[in-house]
C-alpha cells in the first residue's frame, strides 16, 4: 500500500511540474531539539523533556499550487534527531576518598529520511501557514534499541516568500515512541518510560525550476 501511494503521489507530482504549476526547491538549515518521556505505571504518571541540542536537516521542498492561496507541499529531507541525557556520576578521587559529584553528558543522534505532507494557505504574496504530516523513517539505530523505525509526526509552522527564496520555521511533535525502556520492580510491576522526538526547524529555502523572476508562487494573482 505505502509503495501504491507513493508512486501515485510521484505522478501527481510529475504532472504538475510538466504544467508548471509545482516549485522545486532546495532547503537546508538547523533544528532545535528535544524529546518527550511519558513516564506511565504504577508509581509513574508523568512527562518529563530531556535537554536539547542542535542539529540540522536539509532536502528538496516541492510546492503544488492547487489554486491561487492553497499549496500542496512534499519533497525528501535528511533529518537528525535524537536526544540528550545528563547525569550526575561520582569519583572517589580526593586526598579523603570522599565521592566527589560530576555531570556526564550522553548524545545520541537519530538520522531520519522525511517525506513531508502538508497543505499550506497562503494569507499574503508572502506570507503562508502550514499543517499536516510526515513519513518518517529511521535509517540508523546510534548504539540504542529503537522500538520503531517509522514516525508520522505532526507537522505545523509559517513560510516567508520572497522572489526565489523562502524562509520556512516549523513545528514536528512525534506520535510513535522511538525508544521504550521499563522498570520492574520487586513485586512484579512495572514502570514504563516512552520516548518522543520534538523539533523546531528554520530552514532557508532558494527555487531551482523556475526561469522567471520569481517563483510560481511569487507571481500569484488575487492578494
């Protein structure tokens, strides 16, 4: 099913770059990142972020202009995720063999391959809004036991457009737990501990497929 539905959406796609009416563009920039534990059990009913660290993505955006304020948007991105984790560890080094506290500080990078889906209505020549989802799939697993290798994460956030270039700020709150780890205690129950990426994007975008001034959507009528 997954393979029907992309190569239908690759013939869509190819039909409306054959009438002009698609802007293909290269985009690239950083990524602020964080994840969501949801803590769940017994004694456990609670959600915790771990601390953030930077990272980046980059791919070709398509825009498909259904009519003059609403777009269809896609395209393929290498997106890194993951997360952080700091804990205090401690060294009985001193002169008095007393344990002397230290913070340790673990990264782990996820690398993901996105198809995104979303539709985007434009307010202003320049401005847009945009929501919908994305296919995410895991291509490496960084030294952790990842419980999925798939995500659709929900996707929200704005577009600046300006002649060929664009300036994209966006939103990917996960919906599948990347890693899940439990804790069993004594009597037999358990905690579990499910974990969720979050990212917030700004990318800088440039048309490619467009031999006027301008790309297809900077030339839209009716603002």
């Amino acid at each position: 099913m997954k393979r029907i539905f992309l190569l239908n959406l690759l013939i869509v796609l190819t039909q409306l770059v054959i009438a002009q009416k698609v802007d293909v563009s290269i985009s690239a920039g950083g990524a602020y990142n964080k994840s969501e534990i949801r803590k769940y059990g017994v004694y456990q009913k609670e959600t915790q972020m771990l601390d953030a660290f930077y990272s980046y993505n980059i791919g070709i955006r398509i825009a498909a202009h259904i009519s003059k304020r609403i777009d269809f948007r896609t395209g393929v991105f290498l997106s890194e995720k993951g997360y952080r984790y700091n804990e205090k560890l401690y060294d009985g080094g001193s002169p008095y063999n007393s344990l002397q506290p230290y913070q340790s500080s673990h990264t782990y990078f996820l690398n993901y391959a996105e198809i995104p889906l979303m539709f985007s209505y434009r307010f202003t020549k320049h401005f847009s809004v945009n929501a919908g989802t994305s296919l995410s799939l895991l291509l490496n697993r960084a030294n952790i036991i990842s419980t999925s290798k798939f995500d659709v994460p929900l996707l929200g956030g704005f577009t600046f457009t300006k002649k060929r270039f664009t300036i994209d700020l966006a939103y990917s709150h996960g919906q599948m737990p990347y890693l899940t780890k439990y804790y069993e205690y004594l009597n037999g129950t358990r905690d579990y501990y499910e974990y969720f990426h979050k990212q917030i994007s700004l990318n800088l975008g440039y048309c490619i497929n467009k031999k006027i001034d301008g790309c297809l959507s900077c030339k839209q009528k009716g603002f």
